[in-house]
C-alpha cells in the first residue's frame, strides 16, 4: 500500500506520462491490493465486502488527493479502473477459497 500511496500521491516526474497504460496500472494495482485486503481479513460472510468497499474508499480518496497535487488531475475513470481491479481480485479469493475448503471467505 505505501508503493501505491508514493506513486499516487507524488507529482508526476517531468516528461515522464503512462497516460496509455494508466487504467491498466490502476486496475493492477488494485487487484493485488483487494487480494491482499480480502486475506488479511478474519473468514466470514462479510469478509469480501469489507475488503471491497475498503479498497473503493481508498481509490476515491486518491483521487480526491490528486485533485490537490500539483500536476495531477482527479479522474472519475481511475476510479472505475480501480473498481474493475477490486472486482478481479475478490473474485480471485473467493475462486481460491472455494478451490481449497476451509478457506471459504463467504460460507452460507
């Protein structure tokens, strides 16, 4: 998290623009971040939830950063990306956790 937070909360380096790949960083990131978020947390039915909408808060609050950081700009679209990540990657842990009983984040 505090490589995301250095990328994201820095000015961007002269000359130096991923524009094209930007929305694939995002949702990279916030696949690896939603996994690790989702395993942190203790098993149960809300554990993926709480995991989500964690990592959502997160990504709005770094753009709501960015709109202050000299040359960077909020983009409603980065946070779609990271919603895309999010949704990746839970849906990661729950494909896991039901591949390996035991390990299931939302039994019911």
């Amino acid at each position: 998290m505090a490589v995301v937070c250095y990328f994201a909360f820095s000015p961007r380096p002269p000359g130096l623009h991923f524009d094209q790949a930007d929305k694939l960083q995002h949702i990279a990131a916030f696949l690896c971040l939603s996994i690790c978020a989702a395993l942190s947390l203790p098993q149960g039915p809300a554990r993926l939830g709480k995991a989500g909408l964690a990592m959502l808060a997160f990504g709005v609050l770094i753009e709501i950063v960015q709109f202050y950081v000299p040359e960077r700009s909020a983009d409603w679209q980065d946070v779609l990306a990271d919603g895309v990540g999010i949704v990746a990657g839970l849906l990661l842990v729950a494909a896991a956790c039901r591949r390996w009983p035991g390990h299931d984040p939302d039994p019911r």
